[in-house]
C-alpha cells in the first residue's frame, strides 16, 4: 500500500499508530542472515582482521555495518536485518529462503521505516498511546531474551521431569468419557411418541426422527455423520467431573448418559432442556486411563520450561523494584476510582 494513501489527511492516529507497530512486529519476526545463505562465510572463520562474529547473526562488526537501504537519511542496515530475522521461529524461517521473499522483508523493514518517521514528524511519538505501545513492545522483547536465556525443555533431568509427573499425576489421568446423540423436540409428548417408535425400531426410527429433530440443525443428518451418529454431540465426562466436559451436551443429558447401562442403549424417558425436550442414546465409550510417564514426557518438560520462565521473570521484577522503587500515587488513583464510579451511575 503507497505511504501517501497511509498517510492521508483525516485518517486517525491511533489507526496510523497500529500500522506502525504492525509494521515493527514484521521487523522484529525473522531468521539469521546467516541461515539465509552466509553461513559457510560465519563457518570459514570465527573472526575476520580480528574482529568476533556475532553468536546470534554470524556477522562481524563491519559486515554488520553494511547499509541495505536508506530511508530519509536514516540506514536499514546489515546487521539490523539479521537480527530481525533471527527472532522468527524455525518454520517461519523456511518462508524466507528465496531472493524475493527477502526483498519482500526488506521492503517491510522500508515501510516501518517510513511509517515511523512520519510518526514523529506527526509528534506520535509524544502521546500517551505511543509511549504505551513502546513500553509493551521492549517489554516483550526483555521477556523474550529472558526465555531464550535460560535453559531449554530437554534440560530437565529424569528425576525432575520424574517429580513433576507424581505431583501433578491427577492431571494425567482421563476419565471415562461417553459419546451421545440427542434429538430435540417441541413438547414432551412429541418426544415420548418418538422415543416409542425409536425403541420398537432403533436403527430406522432413530435415523427418520433425526432428520427432523437432529439438535445440529442440518437436513439430512445421516449424511454427514451416518444414522448411528445422527444428532451427534461428541463426548463428556460424567456430571461434576470436570475434565472430559463438554458444554455441548446438556446437564440433564450428561447426568442421565452415565446411568445407562449398555453402549448402545436409549434414555428410558425424554428430559426437560432449556428449549424443548430430548431424547438421547449412547453411542459411544472413551475409557478412562492415566498417561504413562513416557507418553506425558514432552508435555512435563513444556510445563517444568514454563514454571522456570515464570519464576525467572519473577526474580527479574523484584530485582527491578529493589532497583527503581515504586512510588504510587494512591491520591490519583481514588480520584480515578471515584471519576469512574461517577460516570457509571450516570
């Protein structure tokens, strides 16, 4: 999109601002230089006249000094471009291989270039909403660094990953979930005429009565999910067993399908829902089980690298306030209490 068209009289700040940031997001998003064709250069040698390459970029110094472009007198350099890149994940990275996808990332890093100067030039960048978003993006950016410092999933030991597993076995274990079919009729009459004719002949009288009263609302439900699944609406765990729970299927439903006896078999009475009435069937058996150790091992180790991100980004805040004490002023913020309170009677 043309800068003139971006930045035409009469369009709003704050849509102006997003665009920027948006554009700054793309900026900080992307892979190494190096992957993207230079590493043989970075694995020739560890420096070049004496200078180190960069762990992260594999440029020296003064390979990282080149200018790619330049934008109102400002440069988009080398180095600038690598480590934008080597902030995006593997898979994104694959994106960015061919010439023309690195140009199209070039010419990103242009338009946030463009875009931030005419924000000043605006004197953006003085309100209040600027300054938020600058704040909330080198926010982020510190917590990443601080995530990318620290040691990764496949660090844990067994015994750790072991311990986690024991206090926390509850949420391995899967309990017994059950699929069910419902249909839904007007009136609690209609519904028990239709149950009598279902039990005399499950399979014909269930498939007919569903294409009319199926609770998914299609036209012939049998093609998309076939006469046994006809109103299907997946499984659920028993009443009051939270995992395994699906707000799809109706309380009164749920606690009557774990009654049933036999899969297969049909609720004796129809049930008062919020609208209308239903009869059901169960169709279907999940049994509970508890997930081995080894089956729950990649997602313990997720768990035991986001407890340690969360208390390393804890012992960063405290260490921060012992640093730069925190003065709040708690006059304001009354004041502020008592501004919105007025508004909201009016």
């Amino acid at each position: 999109m043309p800068i003139t068209h971006e930045i035409r009289k009469g369009q709003s700040s704050r849509r102006f601002l997003s665009r920027i940031f948006l554009c700054q997001s793309a900026f900080f998003s992307c892979l190494t230089f190096a992957e993207l064709g230079c590493e043989s250069a970075a694995q020739k040698s560890e420096s070049t006249k004496g200078e180190i390459r960069d762990p992260l970029t594999h440029l020296t110094p003064s390979e990282a000094a080149g200018v790619l472009a330049t934008v109102g007198g400002v440069d988009i350099t080398l180095g600038q471009y690598a480590t934008a890149l080597s902030n995006m994940g593997e898979f994104e990275r694959l994106r960015y291989q061919s010439p023309e996808r690195q140009k199209a990332l070039l010419d990103e890093l242009i338009e946030a270039e463009l875009l931030a100067q005419e924000a000043r030039r605006r004197e953006l960048d003085k309100t209040p909403e600027y300054r938020l978003k600058l704040i909330q993006a080198v926010r982020d950016k510190a917590l990443l660094e601080l995530k990318n410092s620290l040691p990764g999933p496949e660090s844990f030991t067994e015994a750790e990953v072991e311990d986690w597993y024991e206090a926390h076995l509850d949420e391995y274990r899967e309990p017994e979930r059950r699929r069910v079919s419902l249909l839904i009729f007007p009136t609690e009459k209609s519904a028990a005429k239709a149950l009598a004719e279902i039990k005399a002949d499950p399979q014909k009288a269930w498939s007919a009565y569903a294409k009319k009263y199926s609770s998914l609302g299609v036209e012939d439900p049998d093609a998309h999910h076939g006469a046994e699944l006809a109103g299907d609406q997946g499984f659920t765990s028993a009443e009051g067993v939270e995992r395994g729970s699906n707000e799809q299927v109706p309380p009164a439903v749920r606690q009557g399908l774990f009654q049933l006896k036999k899969q297969g078999e049909i609720a004796p009475a129809p049930v008062k829902l919020n609208k209308g009435w239903g009869v059901y069937r169960w169709t279907g058996t999940s049994a509970a089980r508890t997930r081995s150790r080894a089956d729950s091992e990649r997602a313990i180790r997720a768990a035991l690298a986001r407890k340690q991100f969360r208390e390393a980004e804890g012992q960063l805040e405290k260490e921060l306030r012992e640093a730069h004490p925190v003065v709040i002023n708690q006059q304001m913020i009354d004041a502020l209490k008592a501004s919105s309170e007025s508004e909201h009677q009016k």
